[in-house]
C-alpha cells in the first residue's frame, strides 16, 4: 500500500520503517542460496552473514546452533549453502535479518554431503575398522602398482622405491584415473594383482574433488576391504582424504610417501643393522668383561687361593678327633679289662676249682652226682682232681663219728 506523502507532508522515519518490516513479514519463509561469508558460533545460537554468489550484497542471518550441527555437511566460511529463512525487518535500526530454519550444502557442498552419508554407512557395517587393517610385508617379494599410464604418480612410487631398495619387483597395472569408469578399472586391476603380489598401491596425484569422487565408489571401497592382500591408498595430496584411504590398510599422504611405506630403505637398514652388530658386540663384551671380573673376585678369595687350606684345617681336626677317640677308646677298654679282671677273680675265688687247687676232691657217681655220704658210696666211682678225674672203686667204707 503507497503511502501519500509530499514534500510538504512528508511520514515519519518509523511509519515507513513499520511498512517495511509489515511487507517484509508478509514475504514469508523462503529458499536463498548464498555463500557463507562470515560465521560465528555462540553458545546456543550462530550468527552468519550470506553474501550473494554474484553481487556485493550481503545480508545478516542467524539460526539455533542445532540447525547448523543438522547440515549433512559440517558448514565453514566460503561454503555454498541453500537455506530456507524467513526474512525479517528490525525496526529500531532499519536491518533486515534472515531466520534459517534449514541450512543445506550446494555444490562441493552437496558432493561432500553425499559423501559423509556414503562414509557413514560403510563405516556402519565395519569396512572402516582398524581391527581389519593388514600389516605391511617388511620386505615384499612383489610389489603391485595401479596407476595412470606415464604418471608422475607412477614415476614417484617406481623411483622412490627403487632407490631405497633396488631389488624391488614391480607388477604394475594402469588403469583409468578419473571420469566415468576409473572405479571400475581401478577395482578390476587391484582383484587381478591380488593373487600375484604382497602388497598393492593404488596411486594418484592431487586434484579437485569432482577428479577424486571415483576412489569414493563404493563398489571399490568394497574391492579393496574384500582384497586378500594389503592395500596401500595414494591418493591425491595429504589434505585429500577419499574413502579408499578409509577403508585401505595404509593411507599414505602422496604416492612419494607410499614408496617408502611398502619397501624398507636399503641405507637405514644397513645403519640399523651395524647399530645392533656393535650393541651386541658391546653387550657380550660387557658381560664377559663382567663374569671375568666375577670369577677373579671369587679366584682371590682365601678358599680358592689356597683351597687345600681348607682341607688341612679339616685333616688336622680329623686327626685331633682320632686321637681323642684312641685315647678314649684305650681308657674304655682298661676300665673294662680291670672290670673283667676282678669279675674274674671273683669268679675263680668262687669256683670249685680253686678249692680243689688247694688240695680238696669231689667224689661223683658215674652220671655227675655227688657223693656226701658213706652210705651213698657205689662199688665204682669218679674223683674229681683240679688237674683232672680218678676212677675208683670201693674196697671198704668207714664211717666217721662228729662228737656234739
């Protein structure tokens, strides 16, 4: 609705602003593509300022922090964005703002948005997993290359790895690098290599994001987390990061890196290998230094010195034990022989021997008996002497009277 205004009848500055911000808030929400000019992020809440992609025009926005973080694709100043907004008008001063409610990537945008949700669902079914990754070889037998044909990438893996170790085999393969098809050459030249070689490269310069989408296929990712062998990712330069070098065992950052990541150098390793020769040597000679030292400790102890000083020490002990034992064993046996002696005296001061020594007989029968009276006296019987027996026989006997 024009208002009816004159020089001489002019309206107010806030009755036109009030019409402004009235027609604004009848334009509604509306779908704007721009170029993220500026972005600031605050607690809750983002403020962004959206410059037209042709013109110098650039136009104030704000949006809930939760809007920006639901952008398929993460959004940084420079990105192309479509956004739905609704425009408004802030009367007191005169700015018109745009609300976002939806905020989308365009162009790489759109690209990098469609490959997040690619990443994202093969990194749900585990392609990405570093559990999965396979060791490189330490030195392989062959080494299988994918390429585009006379590249620089071709000529920086076969230099590089030639010259940190010349015995290197190469089976190379060249295959489409970009454009329609590449992923499918690049998927058929790695299952063919995969039954002839230790390891396999796949290298490509740099170049823009459209040239790479193809080691984004996911057909390929698929070929190369199936492959039986390790697969080095040289793709591009270090900042390019496709979903090949996610799902390959080694990402390398340019193919001059994945030359040196699949050979050892030939240098180093000869410097490593003296390095262990001389710690080794210095290791044994230590240790025999050590046991030397060891052994003359124990060869300057008085007991190996001079061992038989030990056994001297012992043999005069031994010795000193003996005499003791002689000694006391001729002390035993005098005890004793005195002891026998008197219990032989004893025993002879006892026996009826000794009384027969001193003149005295024994008169026995025939079977032992002794004779104690004149009427028990056979016609024939034994006396007994000290020196030995009498056979007798009996003339007469007498008999012989004891007074009281």
């Amino acid at each position: 609705m024009a208002l009816d205004t004159s020089a001489d009848s002019p309206a107010p500055l806030r009755q036109v602003s009030t019409l402004i911000g009235q027609w604004v808030g009848r334009l509604g929400p509306v779908w704007v593509e721009a170029e993220v000019a500026q972005l600031t992020r605050r607690p809750g809440i983002c403020f962004l300022v959206l410059r037209d992609l042709r013109a110098t025009l650039s136009v104030r926005a704000t949006c809930h922090a939760s809007v920006l973080d639901a952008s398929p694709a993460p959004v940084t100043e420079g990105a192309r964005v479509v956004v739905h907004a609704k425009p408004e008008f802030y009367e007191p001063n005169g700015s018109l703002t745009l609300q976002i409610r939806e905020i989308r990537p365009a162009g790489e945008g759109e690209l990098l948005a469609q490959l997040e949700r690619r990443k994202q669902l093969l990194a749900a079914e585990g392609l990405f997993d570093a559990r999965l990754k396979k060791p490189l070889p330490f030195l392989p037998g062959t080494v299988g290359l994918v390429t585009g044909r006379a590249s620089a990438a071709e000529r920086d893996v076969l230099e590089n790895a030639r010259l940190r170790w010349p015995g290197v085999r190469f089976e190379v393969r060249h295959a489409l690098m970009q454009g329609s098809g590449s992923a499918r050459a690049v998927a058929a030249a790695v299952e063919e290599l995969a039954s002839q070689v230790d390891v396999i490269v796949v290298a490509r310069g740099g170049g823009s994001l459209e040239d790479l989408l193809p080691f984004s296929d996911e057909a390929l990712v698929r070929t190369v987390h199936a492959c039986r062998v390790p697969v080095v990712s040289a793709i591009g330069h270090e900042q390019d990061t496709p979903l090949l070098d996610l799902v390959a065992d080694v990402r390398a950052s340019t193919p001059t890196d994945a030359a040196k990541r699949v050979v050892p150098d030939a240098a180093e390793e000869n410097d490593r290998l003296a390095g262990a020769r001389a710690r080794l040597r210095r290791a044994v000679s230590g240790f025999v230094e050590h046991e030397a030292h060891a052994l003359a400790q124990l060869r300057s102890r008085p007991v190996l010195a001079a061992p038989l000083t030990l056994v001297d020490a012992q043999e005069d002990a031994l010795a000193h034990l003996r005499e003791r034992t002689h000694r006391a064993l001729g002390h035993r046996l005098d005890r004793e022989r005195d002891a026998v002696g008197h219990h032989l005296a004893r025993v002879r001061a006892l026996s009826p021997l000794a009384t027969l020594e001193r003149g005295y007989a024994v008169a026995q029968t025939a079977d032992g008996h002794v004779l104690t009276s004149v009427h028990d006296v056979p016609d024939a019987f034994v006396v007994r002497l000290a020196d030995g027996s009498a056979h007798v026989t009996t003339d007469r006997t007498e008999e012989t009277r004891h007074d009281d």
